[in-house]
C-alpha cells in the first residue's frame, strides 16, 4: 500500500516538472506588486503605434503610453515598476493575456463587445476610425474599390469591416485579401495586388509617411475604433488602477504631451485629438 501511494505521488510531481505553464496566480494587481514587474504586450511593426526604429529602439505611442500607465501604477504603489515589454500580433493579444503571458495589452485594440467575452478592456485611451489607403490619384471614393481587392490583416475588426463596407456598396462578391501583419498589407498595396488597404486611418497614415507624396487616405471614415488596454478578465483592482493612471494623466496633461509627440501638427502622422477621456469624479 505504501509503495502505491509514492507512486502516485512521484507521478503527480512528474507532472508538474513537465507542464510548467500551471500556475495559480492571484489577482494581477497583488502580482504585480510582489514582484515589481508589469508584462506588457506591445505590437512591434504598428507605425507610429509601436515599433522598431532605424536605431532598433522600440517606440511609439502606445509604448510611451503604456510606460506612463506602469509608471504611475508603482507610484500608487509605492514602489518602481519595471516595465517587461513583450512582442504582440493580431493574432495573441487576447491569447497572450487569458494564458498570463502578459498583465496588459496595450495593442490598437478596438473594444468590441464579443472580445469583452473573453478579457477587460480599460476606458478608451485612443479614438480612431477605419480609412482606406490607396496609391495617390487613383480613387475618389469608396465605391471605387466596388470589384477590386482590398488588403486587411487577419483576426481584426479592420477585416470585418473592409467586408461590410463592399457589401453595403453593392459588391456581391467582396475580394478583402487578410495578410499576417501590416507590412505584409503595406508590400500588396505596392506592388499592385490590391487596390487599397483597408484598417484603422493612423496604422495608415504611418505607412503612407514612409513614402511621402505616393499615397492617400480615400473617404470617410467607415467605422469607429475606440481602443483599449486589454486587460485579465474579472480582475477589477487591476483594471482600477489601469483606468486611474489614464486618467491622471489626461487630467494633468501628460496624455496630450504624449499625443502630440506622436500625432500632433509637425508630426508626419498628423491626427487631430477630437475626443475626451472619460473622466471619474
């Protein structure tokens, strides 16, 4: 009897020495705190969002956002945070934070209600819409693009919408091409195998600054795209002090700071501000 139950027990911490990914973490904040370390999710080739630059810096928009967040965060803590920066896609910035790989994505990601299914998102920190881009001179209009192919990147609102669109225009039969990641939609548009490129107006306005004069941004905007920090489902200490730190930040104006280092009038991603943050009393 007694050899069985070292079997069993010598099994089950096989077990765990194998499939190191269990975990019983508690609630995101307290983790936080006890190890002064926030994983944070970033995209990686979103221009001007987050990115690599020509000194193989990793900046952006949402990279100064997100650092501002965790260093506000430590503040109300007490303590100093350090800010662990992790590569994101389309594909894993829901994926990344339902496993624990990451305690915030700070990623375009549009709030939408069947991914608040999933995970929490913050307020809205960020207010775009979708747009298409299209080399200069060719299309006036959306309904230009009615028959012709449409770039879109996969597992985004962008796709869906670029659809609905084409449909609403009376396309029968909407050619919207999903590609793995920006630079992907950016090459198809140059090389001509698609008409367009269709998704949030900003990524746009990024890639067409690489080639100043060659392409431009055609009608109006055809959806809104509030974004949010993705955060763990049902963890409401942690989604708390996310929204706080945004919102001391537009309340003493290191939000518009931030913005208009990125967006602002001599930027060449010009974006005017035209939203508030929601604000708490």
């Amino acid at each position: 009897m007694q050899k069985r139950v070292w079997k069993s027990v010598l099994a089950l911490a096989v077990v765990f020495m194998l499939v190191p990914c269990i975990c019983f973490a508690g609630p995101t904040y307290d983790k936080v705190k006890e190890a002064g370390v926030v994983k944070a999710g970033l995209m990686y080739n979103s221009i001007p969002a987050a990115y690599f630059n020509d000194k193989n810096e990793w900046v952006g928009f949402d990279v100064d956002i997100a650092s501002e967040v965790v260093k506000r965060i430590g503040q109300s803590m007490g303590k100093e945070l350090k800010m662990e920066k992790i590569k994101l896609n389309n594909k894993t910035r829901i994926s990344f934070l339902t496993s624990g790989r990451i305690d915030m994505s700070t990623a375009n990601m549009t709030h939408k209600r069947e991914r608040d299914k999933t995970i929490d998102f913050s307020i809205t920190y960020f207010f775009d819409g979708e747009k298409i881009l299209a080399k200069k001179g060719k299309y006036k209009s959306h309904k230009d693009f009615v028959g012709k192919k449409l770039a879109s990147m996969q597992g985004t609102t962008s796709e869906k919408n670029a659809v609905n669109l084409l449909k609403s225009l009376g396309d029968k039969n909407p050619k919207v091409i999903s590609f793995q990641d920006e630079p992907s939609c950016f090459l198809a548009l140059r090389q001509g195998k698609v008409a367009g490129w269709a998704t949030d107006s900003t990524i746009l306005i990024g890639y067409a600054a690489k080639e100043p004069g060659k392409y431009e941004l055609v009608g109006d905007f055809f959806s809104d795209e509030p974004y949010g920090i993705g955060l763990p489902e049902n963890d409401s200490d942690w989604r708390d002090a996310v929204n706080f730190a945004i919102q001391d930040m537009w309340r003493d104006g290191t939000y518009m700071k931030i913005y208009n280092k990125w967006y602002g009038a001599d930027t060449p991603y010009y974006f005017p501000m035209t939203e508030k943050i929601e604000m708490w009393p």
